[in-house]
C-alpha cells in the first residue's frame, strides 16, 4: 500500500475511534455551542467597537468561540487521547507494527485539522442562524488557510503536551 493510501486509512481509523467514544465526541462539539449559549444569553446583544467597527456582541462570541473549538479539537482532545494510548500501551504496540510513525501523527493531526474545520462551521453557522452574527465570506480563503495553520499547530502542541504529562 502506498504512504498516501497509508495515511489515509490512519485518517479514517482515528475518525472511527473518535467517534466510538462518545464523551469526547460530546464534549468536543457540545461544550463550544453550550458556551455560546450561555455567553450571548448572559451579556445579550449589544453593540462593541472594535478596531473602529461596531459589531454586535454575538458576532464576537461567534469568534471567540470558534477559537475555542479549534483548541478544543486538536490541543486538549491531543493531549488526553495520546496520553490515554500511551498508558495503555496502544502506541508501543503501534511503533512495533510495520505503520511508519509519520503516518500515525499524521493521520492523528489531519483528523484533529478537520474536526477543528467541522467545529468551526457548525459554531458560525449555529451563530448566524440564531444570533444574526455576521459571516465575512469575501476572506474565506484566507479565514480557511488560518484555521488550518491554527490547528495544525495547536496539534503539534497537543503531541509535545503528551511528553510532559506523568500519566493519565
């Protein structure tokens, strides 16, 4: 089998076991719409100006929470799933099979990458249908490349993490 062929089963395996544990999946997706709840129901939807623009309170808990997210996927679910493996001795036996590590961490960050990307639509789009938050769609590109970067280097945080963790 070929090293992309390779990765992206590694994508698909750590998609399932994600989903197959239900308090993460749950926390990783509720927590940052419950929190936009909760924010925008305790401070309302009044006006803010930033950087000289007026921009309704909504729409900056949209965007705060949306970082949230992003950490939430990929930094914290990271550094307790691979702290878990290790305790458990998953990733020796991992590194003693023929799967080369870089397929591994890729495939661990990759799917950590598109949930960020999955979180992040559905917190604006949770935003825009209930709270009117505006959605800047002339910088989506630019909005996309972002979290990308964002998250992959929040994974790369999430993996150092692991290291300096005693145990879980």
């Amino acid at each position: 089998m070929s090293d992309v062929g390779l990765a992206l089963r590694q994508i698909r395996f750590t998609n399932k076991t994600f989903w197959r544990n239900p308090a993460s999946a749950f926390f990783t997706f509720v927590f940052p719409l419950m929190f936009l709840v909760i924010f925008t129901a305790l401070f309302g939807n009044d006006t803010l100006t930033v950087f000289g623009r007026e921009i309704s309170t909504s729409t900056f808990y949209v965007s705060a929470i949306a970082a949230f997210s992003i950490i939430t996927a990929t930094y914290t679910n990271l550094a307790i799933s691979v702290t878990f493996l290790r305790d458990q001795g998953i990733l020796k036996r991992t590194r003693g099979s023929p799967l080369p590590a870089w397929v591994y961490l890729f495939g661990r960050i990759a799917h950590a990458i598109l949930m960020a990307l999955l979180l992040v639509a559905i917190v604006a789009a949770f935003g825009a249908a209930f709270y009117d938050a505006e959605i800047p769609t002339r910088t989506l590109p630019a909005f996309i490349a972002t979290i990308i970067v964002g998250a992959a280097s929040f994974s790369a945080m999430g993996l150092a993490l692991t290291s300096v963790i005693p145990n879980a």
